[in-house]
C-alpha cells in the first residue's frame, strides 16, 4: 500500500487525508499546531457559499481599492513590504483585474462549488451534517448601490430571488434597520452555514478509526528534501520523515515549503477577522446567511452565536488582531443588525487565508513526481475543501475528473 503524507491539518488537509485514505493510501497527516483546525479554519465565516464566488479580481478593483484604503471603516488595508513575493503577487493580480479572466474564473469556481456540494453530501454519509452545525440557511446578499444591485440582478442564476429592499427585509427581518439604505437582494436557496473547526474536529474523529489513516504527527515542517525528480523526505523539528508520495495542504505555509523544492507558489496571505458575539433570546439574528456587498461584511448564525467576517488586511504573515478593525467591524455590524446578537460579549478572531492571483485554489501535479498540492483556497476553504480533496485522490489515481481543471492547476 503507498504511503502518503499530508501537510497541514485544517480544513483542506483533512479532507484531503480523508478522501486519499478512502481511495486506499496510507495516510498520515502532520500538523505543527497542537490541535487540528487551529489556524485559518478555527473562525472563519463559516458560510459555504457554493454558488456565491465572485473573485476579488475583477475590472475596476484596483480603482476601488484606493478609495477602500482611504475610508476609515474600509474593508482594505495594505502595508508595503520588503519582500518582492508581495509585489509579484499584485502585478498577479492586477493582471487578473479584468472582465473576461473574471468571468473565466467563476465559471470554473462555479463548477468546482457544485461538485465540492456533491462531495460534502457523500462525506455527510460518514460524518453527519449535525455534528458541525450545519444549516441550510441560504444566502441573501443585499446591495446599497442601484448600479451593483442592477448588475448582480443581470447575472443571477435563473432560479435566484431578485428581492426589492422591502423584500430582502421581509427575507431576512434582522436587516430591518438598514432597509433604508438598500437597493435590493439577490437571494439562493441552498447555500449552507456551519462551524469549520467542529467539523475539523470530527472529520479528524472519523479519521482516527479509518482502515488506511496512520495518525496525526504534531511535527513542524522546516522543508522539502528532493532527489532526482523526488521529494524524498521531509525535515521537522522532530526529526526526518519519509513516505511514497507527499501532498502539500499547509495554507500559507504551504508557500514557504514549496520553496525549500524550488517551487514558486503564487499566495498570499489575505489577513481576515471575525467576531462572534452570543444571541439572547429577545436578540433578532438572522436565520439565514447575509453578505453586505458594499461594506464586504459576512454575517451567519452558528449555533447560539452570530459570526460576523470581514476585511482584506494585506500586510504580510501578521495574524495579530488589529483593535481599530475589530472596532471598525463592531461599529458595522451594529449598523447593520443593531438588534442581533450581544456586540459587549464579542471574541475577535484574525486568520491568515491563502489566496491566489485569480482566487482560484491550486490543486495537483508538480514537477515532482510524488508532490501534489491542495492550496490557495482565500477565503472559501471550507467551501471548496471536499471538492478539491475529491480532485485531488482522483488526479493520484489517475482517474478523468468529473468538472473541467482549467485555471485550477499549478500550470495556468
């Protein structure tokens, strides 16, 4: 039986272990953190919005972005660094900012959203959609702007409700306060909310008991060690470690591993917060998934708490919470939902979320044989974990893929 080591246990690295045990490998999975899920996966916005993948990069962005940067609240902040994998990245980027490779790219994430839906339904037979709070909430992103609102409202899928101001409202009643302020809504029937780091938890439960997984290694990896078109080991604070093939699922660390083998990986890390603020019982949360387009903020109920995600902080591997954007982000979610949830209660959370020029994640070959990645999911890993983790143990396997992997391999 090959054996396969995955790095990184969060979300995307999990499920891959899960679907490469299930396809008959030997798995270990290596993580540096003492608990799976622990690192960009722990408090993410917990949406999965399989149908919702707008790209950052799109025509007019970079125009945008300088007026983001200069308002008080705005969902963008950027620090220059001295590290020209930075700048490569937005020259990326930049390139991207266009119609036609916006278009290009949401067709793809359109289609991988679809089958990585499919994917969670088949893990779902092992791992019960209640043990991670999922609901399928569905999703009402709602626009200020009548230029945005008349544009989305165009592009919408056929079986989408365009709602009015007074609709959305109507849809969604803990929007009330802003119904003044709104153009409209678009909202889709089966988009789902749940809790990233439950579900890391007890995929990793499941995983435990699986027929092929050897265990979880607490093991940082400094590098690669290749040999004749081989990775042939990997280097740790703990000492080496060997298999027959390797599969780089780390999040951003993944960036910094390919380059001990030689490998440019085009991320970056997309520094996001979130809050999670308790809801009372007089409190009117929302019973479904909402996206302010305009202010960027995400807003889901989990459980008894409301999520609240939001900001693009690009300033580096800094994961320290930021206190003027928590403060920023409170003030717009009481805005927003004045009556939602108990903003005095709030715990604030940043992570570091691995993102592409495109926003399409990487999956697949390298130039080394037995090297195979999982990365740059941004801000939609959890969305995107069990349809890439699918992709990828059929690519090992050698199998057609069910959905077209233009834009999704590392040559693109």
């Amino acid at each position: 039986m090959s054996e396969i080591i995955v790095i990184g246990g969060g979300v995307v690295g999990l499920t891959s272990a899960w679907w490469l045990a299930e396809a008959g490998y030997r798995v270990t999975l290596v993580e540096r953190e003492a608990g799976v899920g622990s690192m960009a996966s722990f408090r993410n916005g917990g949406q999965l919005s399989y149908r919702y993948v707008a790209p950052l990069a799109d025509a007019g962005v970079p125009l945008k972005a300088l007026h983001w940067l200069v308002q008080p609240d705005g969902p963008l902040r950027f620090r220059p660094e001295a590290d020209m994998r930075q700048w490569r990245w937005l020259a990326q980027f930049l390139r991207n900012c266009n119609a036609g490779a916006n278009r290009r790219t949401t067709a793809t994430l359109l289609q991988l959203g679809e089958h990585s839906r499919q994917a969670m339904r088949e893990l779902s037979l092992h791992l019960p959609l209640s043990e991670f709070g999922w609901r399928d909430a569905g999703k009402l992103v709602v626009y200020r702007s009548a230029h945005q609102f008349e544009r989305a409202a165009k592009l919408a899928a056929n079986d989408a409700e365009v709602l009015t101001a007074a609709g959305a409202v109507m849809r969604e009643p803990a929007l009330s306060a802003l119904q003044g302020d709104l153009a409209g809504g678009i909202f889709n029937a089966g988009e789902a909310v749940a809790d990233c780091h439950a579900f890391c938890v007890e995929l990793a439960r499941r995983l435990q008991t699986h027929r092929n997984f050897a265990g979880v290694m607490h093991r940082d990896v400094t590098a690669l060690r290749t040999e004749g078109g081989k990775v042939t080991g990997l280097d740790t604070t703990s000492g080496p470690l060997r298999a027959d093939q390797f599969v780089l699922a780390a999040g951003i660390q993944s960036r910094d591993l390919a380059a001990t083998a030689g490998i440019y990986l085009p991320l970056y890390p997309l520094k996001g917060y979130s809050l999670s603020a308790p809801i009372r019982a007089h409190d009117v949360a929302p019973a479904i998934s909402v996206t302010d387009f305009e202010r960027k903020v995400l807003y889901a109920r989990i459980g008894e708490q409301l999520r609240m995600a939001a900001m693009v902080d690009m300033v580096g591997a800094d994961n320290r919470i930021d206190r003027r954007r928590v403060q920023s982000l409170v003030r717009l979610a009481k805005e927003a939902m004045p009556d939602a949830a108990d903003y005095d209660r709030t715990e604030a959370w940043a992570g570091l979320r691995p993102a592409t020029p495109s926003s399409a994640p990487i999956i697949g070959a390298t130039r080394y044989d037995n090297l195979w990645l999982n990365v740059g999911h941004g801000p939609l890993g959890f969305t995107f974990a069990c349809g890439t983790a699918s992709l990828l143990a059929g690519m090992l396997r050698g199998a057609a893929a069910p959905i077209a992997l233009d834009g999704l391999t590392l040559r693109r």
